[in-house]
C-alpha cells in the first residue's frame, strides 16, 4: 500500500483530495506551506486514496505519512 | 503687520527647499510605493522611505548634531554599532542552524559565495572609490542587511543610505536577480539532482553549536565578535528550550523595536547633499555586480564539490551561500522544482543560506580588521 510522504518539514496548507478519490500519477493531493512558500506534493502512483492522514493546518515533519493510496 | 508676515515665510521650510531635496522626495515615495504596494521588505524599506522624507524637510534639524532626534537615534543606534548586534540578536533566535548542522559541508558553499565581494572590492577600487568605500560597496554582494550597515557606518559612513538600501533592494529582488544566473551556470540534468533526506541532528548538537562557533569565530576573528557573539547568544537562547521569554523577547519585540530605529536612521542619512552623488548610482550597480558574482560564486562552488562527491549536491543550493534568509533559499526550491517537481530543495538550501549569513559577517570582519 503506497504511502505518500512529507518531502519538507512544514505545514500543511491544503488537502485536494478525500478518501475514496481516484488519483493519477502526478496529481497534486496537498499542497505544503513551508518558509512561507507552497509547496505541492505530486503523487507518485495511481489508485484509490484510502487515508488522509493530516489536515489543513497541521504541521508535518520530513518523512510524515499523508495519504495512503490503494 | 507686514514684518511678521515676512518672518514667518523665511522662517518657514519652503523657502530653503533645493531642487535635490525635491528629488529626495521623489526617492522616498517611490521607496514608499514599492513597501506599500509592493511590499518589498516593508519592514525596512517603510521607515527607511519616511526617514529620507523627514531629513528632506529644510530647517527641521532632525540630523543636526548634539540637537536633532534623529540623529540622536543614528548616533547612539548605528554608529556607536548597537543596533546591527541586536538585529543579530533576533536573527539568531529566528534562524534554524539545523540543516547546517546535517550538512556541514554546506559551510564551504557559504564561503564560497563570499568570493563575489573580493571580486566586486577590486572592480570598486578599480573604479576609483578609496579602500574603505570599495569594502562598503562589496559587501552588499553578501546580501546581509544589518552586516552591511554594520560595516558601512564604521568604514564609510558617508555612503550608509546607498548601501543599505541597495542590499536591502537587492536582497527583495532576489527571485528576479538569481534564476537567470542559475540557469546560466547549471545545466538542465544538473538542477534535476535530486537530494536525500536530511540526517536528524541531535538537540545537544544543536545546543553545542552555537557555542562552539562562537568561540571558533571569535578566537580567529575577534572583529567579528559584537556580530557573532549576539548571533550565537540569540540562537542559543532558541535551542536550549529554557529562556522561550527571553527568545521571543529578542526575536519579536527587541527586533521589530530596533527594526523602527535602524529604518528611520539609515533613511535619514540620505540628505539630498550626500545622496545625489554620480556615486551612489555607481554603488547600486556595482551593488549589483556584487550580488550576481556571489550567486555564480556560490554556484560554481557547488559544481566544484560535485567533482569530489559521491552523492552529488544539486548546484543550485550554491545560489544560497548568499545570505538573505530565507529568500535566496526559497529561489534554490522554486528553480529546482522547476526541473523537477519532485525536487524538494528547500531545506537543503538553508543550510548554505544560513552558513551564508555567518560567511558574510566573517567577510566584514576581515575587511574591517584590514582597512579600519
């Protein structure tokens, strides 16, 4: 089961994705706030999003699970 | 009747205006426009702008030595060299030397961009500027406001508003000033180099660092102790966990306290008689020349090192060995992922950007020990 980790310590600024949504290769599912930067996080392979991990406005740490896909 | 209708317009400030007090103006509002607008670092650029409006006011006297308020602030604040420590103070209680403590062979990057101010110290002096003036001028390349000031007052006061402000501009240009130069000296494949994770690094590291540091800089260099040693107090203040008071005192309200102080200072240097000069149009640029040859600098350093590296650094966190925290890093990222939108570089660029900041002040330090 694919595990979409934080790339960056930050805070996490949006979620684009619910569980039970398909994604593809590439999809942008959260959008990072770090150093006052956004930063997406593409994902890395396609299924069904079967966790959400965090929500708007938690802080992640690198190598944080945020979403697990299916 | 008539007597003291004509007293009271030579007493008045509009009589004394000069064609270069007008022009001033013209600089303060434009200074103005671009922090309210643009909010291009209004913190500073703010009381900066209104400070030249003031000083541009015939007859007020606030820069009137011994006599204006002004100039009591500058006198005791800049140059009695109060103020920069202090900033430095905050900065220091701000900055996460984390990513540098990971990495430590990001300290060579930070160096290394340090170049570009030996670089641009000789075209300075090529150009005619004494010795003194062309150590000013260089050390805006390091992109370090308050070491800039710092440097400046004790060097070649005269030059101060130019300066400031042009390390200041310079350094809120960032995003437009780097990426061509970064483009220019990385190839695609290069800015595509992905980087591992940073190694976790310890609380007692952390608490050691600023400590160790200290003492090794000031033991080399002791001209940069008023600097480093506030730099290192601020930090240790943040990393030992057991003074938050005094922490988020010196990184919120000392800071923003002094912030006031320093703007409306270096603002009001710029009177229209030191100001309008053909050079300071010349610092802006070679103000310029210095910030573009410390990003090349910082970027072919990191190409350098790759010669050496197993894992290779992705170069572009070279442009970071400038200081401006954290815009310069900031730019590495946005560039990086540019090329790869897998690339996360941000934390690996704090590491230089901040090993930048100590590298500046080691530069100023050294100028100042030779020249002051």
């Amino acid at each position: 089961m694919p595990e979409l980790l934080a790339p960056i310590a930050g805070n996490v600024w949006k979620v684009l994705v619910a569980v039970g949504d398909k994604v593809e290769l590439d999809d942008e599912l959260i959008i990072l706030e770090a150093l006052k930067m956004e930063t997406p996080i593409y994902c890395d392979d396609g299924g069904t999003v079967s966790e959400v991990r965090v929500k708007e406005g938690d802080s992640v740490n690198e190598g944080d699970v945020l979403v697990v896909i299916d | 009747m008539l007597d003291i209708l004509k007293d009271l317009i030579y007493s008045s400030g509009a009589v004394s205006l000069t064609g270069g007090n007008l022009v001033m103006w013209l600089v303060s509002f434009v200074l103005l426009y671009l922090a309210i607008k643009k909010q291009y670092e209004p913190l500073l650029l703010l009381p900066i702008a209104f400070g030249i409006l003031i000083v541009n006011l015939p007859l007020t006297f606030l820069m009137e030595p011994e006599h204006g308020l002004v100039w009591f602030f500058y006198h005791y604040g800049i140059e009695l060299d109060i103020i920069p420590p202090l900033i430095f103070l905050g900065l220091g209680a701000m900055i996460d030397f984390g990513p540098l403590i990971a990495n430590p062979k990001t300290l060579l990057l930070g160096a290394g961009a340090q170049a570009g101010l030996y670089v641009t110290f000789f075209a300075a002096v090529l150009f005619g500027f004494d010795l003194q003036e062309a150590a000013s001028i260089a050390i805006i390349g390091g992109a370090d406001g308050p070491t800039t000031i710092f440097l400046t007052s004790k060097l070649a006061p005269h030059l101060l508003g130019a300066t400031a402000v042009s390390a200041y501009a310079y350094m809120a240009l960032v995003p437009i000033i780097q990426p061509p130069m970064m483009k220019l000296l990385t190839t695609e494949h290069e800015r595509k180099i992905v980087m591992g994770k940073l190694r976790p690094v310890s609380k007692l590291q952390r608490i050691c660092f600023p400590i160790v540091t200290a003492m090794a800089i000031m033991l080399m260099v002791p001209t940069a102790a008023p600097l480093i040693s506030m730099l290192m107090l601020g930090n240790l203040f943040k990393e030992s966990g057991v003074v938050e008071r005094l922490s988020k005192a010196a990184s919120n309200e000392l800071m923003n306290i002094v912030t006031i102080f320093l703007g409306l200072s270096v603002g009001a240097t710029m009177t229209a008689g030191t100001f309008l000069s053909p050079k300071v149009l010349f610092i802006f640029f070679l103000g310029l020349f210095a910030f573009i040859v410390s990003t090349g600098a910082g970027l072919i350093m990191a190409k350098v090192m790759n010669l050496f590296l197993k894992d290779k650094i992705n170069p572009l966190i070279g442009a970071a060995g400038v200081s401006a925290v954290p815009m310069a890093a900031r730019c590495v990222h946005k560039v990086g992922s540019e090329a790869n939108r897998r690339n996360y570089l941000l934390m690996h660029a704090m590491g230089p950007n901040v090993a930048g900041v100590i590298g500046t002040v080691v530069a100023a330090a050294i100028l100042l020990k030779n020249l002051g």
